[in-house]
C-alpha cells in the first residue's frame, strides 16, 4: 500500500535514505536530470509544472525535482485514474528520473505533496505512434511472462485469502491470526499492477491514518486490527471479511487489463522496494501483527521476478548494471534468510523482536539494491 501512508513515518524514512535518493536522480557521468526530449516536472507544496503539455509518444524520460518543503509523490494518470508510472518518496531539494513507455493520448501529471489527495494535476497530451512498435520481441516475451506472474499471484491470493475470511467469519480468532499475513503475498509480490487500477488499493490494503476524507476503513488492516489490538471480531468484521473477498476477486478479474510494458515492469520493481523502505522497515505497514518481513520478502520477490525478466535485454544494454543488480538481489535475500523462523505461522519472525541495529542492516539492504534498481528502465529501453 502506498498512496494512503502516513506522511510524518514516510518523512523520517526518505530523510533516512536521501543520499540513496539524490544518487538516483543523477546519471553517472555526473550531469542532472533533463535533456532534450526529458519532460520535466517541478513540484512545490502549491504547484506542479511541467516543461511541455505536449510531447511526442514512446519513451518518455520525465525529469522530476521537488523545490517544496514537502515529500512528494508524482503520478501519470490514463483517463479513469488508471495509473501508468509513478514515483514516490521524492524529498525536499532532491530529484529523481523517470523513464516510462507512453502511448499517444491525454494524460495527467500530478504532484502529490504530502503523498496525500489527487494531487496538483497538469493535462498532457502524447502524440504519434512512438517507438513501441519496435520493441524487442524478447521483451514482448518479458511482458507476456510476467501476465502470466501477475495473474497467477492473484488466482493464488483467493484461496489464501478467502481461508482467512472464513476464520474471521467463525469468529476464530487465532485460526484468522495464522492464515493473514499469508493471505497477503500474492498481493504484496505484484502490489503496483493492483494499485494501478486506482480504486482497489484503497479499498483493501489501506491503514487507519491513510484514509481519505469520508472514506470507509475497510479491508485488511482493518481486521488486523480487531485480531491483535483489540482481540476480537466483531459483527462489522464479518461483513468486513465478505467485503475483502468481493473487492479482491474484482481485482482478480481485472488483472488482464492491466497496462503492462517493460518499463512499467522495472517501474513496478523499483516501486516494490519504495514500499519496502516506507512501509516495511519502518515497522508501519503491520503495526499489529508485526508481519511486516513476509511482506518484505514479498515485495522483493515481485521485484526480482520482473527484473529476471527483463535481464536478457538490460543486461545487452548495461551489463554494470545487471551485475549490480544480481549481487544486491542476493545480499538482500541474505539478509532475510537470517530473520527465518520456522515455528512462525509465516515462517519469519515477528518484527517487533528485530533490533535498531539489524533494522539498520536490512534498510541499508534496500538502499543498495533501490539505487541501481532506479535505473532498470532506462536500461531497458536503451538508455544508460
């Protein structure tokens, strides 16, 4: 979940990781963000403006710098709300780069400052054919591949999830402790393609101080809640079950309509690990059950599986890169086997029995991998 968090938690965590953050908003030869061809987005705490409303279709490279006193978020919006690419987390005074396949048609840049709201919203418009048509087969094969991933996360989220629905209808308490944090994963490992419809997000993974104004608190943090700090179900929990499993069979059903392309993919990768860093290490995702690991190594996971995919061709484009990426892939599994607990009903510890210091490790971790993971789209569209 990431458009409904707290604003204070997601501060302290981007002041935590902002040299990670500035690092990824220059290229390695030392020169800024921006270029010809580069839309570039100035966000403040009051404006959101953008270097051109109109600009031709394909591989777009949006240059993004935050000049508010507020951490920022900046989303491209498809008619409906449908988000194409986003990133998040963007500190006061730094910058970041996005690189991001557009079709011809009108969009929506918004600047979210606070990470909170619709957002200040410029109307764009992306014309001509681009360069989609042509792609490299192998990633159409990438794209295709990872479909399949998604929905297969999601057809396997059902079962797990409709288990813990029934535990929580029967009133079982610790039956419906066990089965939650495992009804999550297939959620967790393709999180951004779910959040990219816009409206289901909200409905089933958002937390008590994420709620938009008038909105309803449902879905699983709301029974996370009733479980562990509360310690019991109530009426309004059962039908709460029932809502969860009607809203994420929806999202089940709406998986195949995703847009889905190859920098939406290393997009969505680098996305996972931003969720990591705001929501994971810093203990507030799970703040009850204190699940939160699982749902780390699931999001790293997901990461891991879009950028497998898309390799064969980064790796042509940027071998420095892919290398990097296979060592940081495998330090940050590394340091998640050593928080494994086999007689946890998740089969990690809980993490309010993990230390500042090795809290510290696992966020230096994401930091390691966030970095050149930043670059996976620009990499695989054919720009170092």
């Amino acid at each position: 979940m990431r458009a409904h968090r707290s604003p204070v938690v997601a501060a302290i965590a981007v002041a935590a990781t902002l040299t990670a953050v500035a690092g990824c908003a220059e290229k390695s030869d030392g020169r800024s963000t921006g270029g010809k061809g580069t839309v570039e987005v100035t966000a403040t705490d009051s404006e959101c403006k953008v270097s051109a409303k109109e600009f031709p279709a394909g591989h777009v490279q949006f240059a993004v710098q935050n000049a508010g006193s507020k951490v920022t978020e900046v989303y491209v919006y498809a008619p409906g709300d449908r988000i194409v690419t986003e990133r998040e987390n963007i500190g006061p005074g730094t910058k970041a780069e996005i690189t991001s396949e557009i079709k011809a048609g009108t969009y929506e840049i918004a600047c979210k400052p606070g990470m909170k709201g619709d957002g200040i919203r410029q109307k764009v418009t992306a014309t001509g054919k681009g360069a989609t048509a042509k792609r490299n087969p192998k990633l159409d094969e990438a794209v295709s591949a990872y479909r399949k991933y998604a929905q297969e996360q999601a057809d396997l989220t059902i079962p797990a999830a409709q288990k813990f629905a029934d535990a929580v209808k029967a009133g079982d308490v610790e039956a419906a402790k066990r089965a939650y944090a495992v009804s999550r994963v297939g959620w967790e490992r393709t999180e951004p393609v779910a959040e990219s419809f816009g409206d289901i997000d909200p409905k089933v993974d958002t937390r008590a101080d994420g709620l938009a104004d008038g909105q309803k608190w449902t879905g699983w943090h709301k029974l996370e809640q009733s479980l562990w700090e509360k310690k019991k179900i109530s009426g309004d929990d059962k039908k709460l079950a029932d809502k969860l499993m009607a809203d994420l069979k929806d999202w089940q059903k709406r998986v195949g309509k995703a847009v889905i392309n190859p920098t939406t993919m290393a997009n969505g990768a680098k996305e996972l690990l931003d969720e990591v860093a705001t929501g994971k290490v810093t203990g507030e995702e799970e703040r009850y059950s204190h699940t939160d690991l699982i749902d780390f190594h699931a999001n790293v996971e997901g990461a891991q599986k879009a950028y497998e995919l898309l390799k064969p061709v980064a790796a042509k484009n940027d071998p420095a890169l892919t290398k990097e990426l296979d060592k940081q892939f495998k330090a940050i599994l590394g340091q998640l086997d050593k928080h494994h607990d086999s007689k946890s009903a998740d089969g990690f510890a809980s993490y309010d029995t993990v230390g500042k210091g090795e809290r510290k490790t696992l966020s230096d971790s994401v930091n390691a991998l966030a970095e050149p993971l930043s670059k996976l789209a620009a990499a695989v569209a054919g720009n170092k």
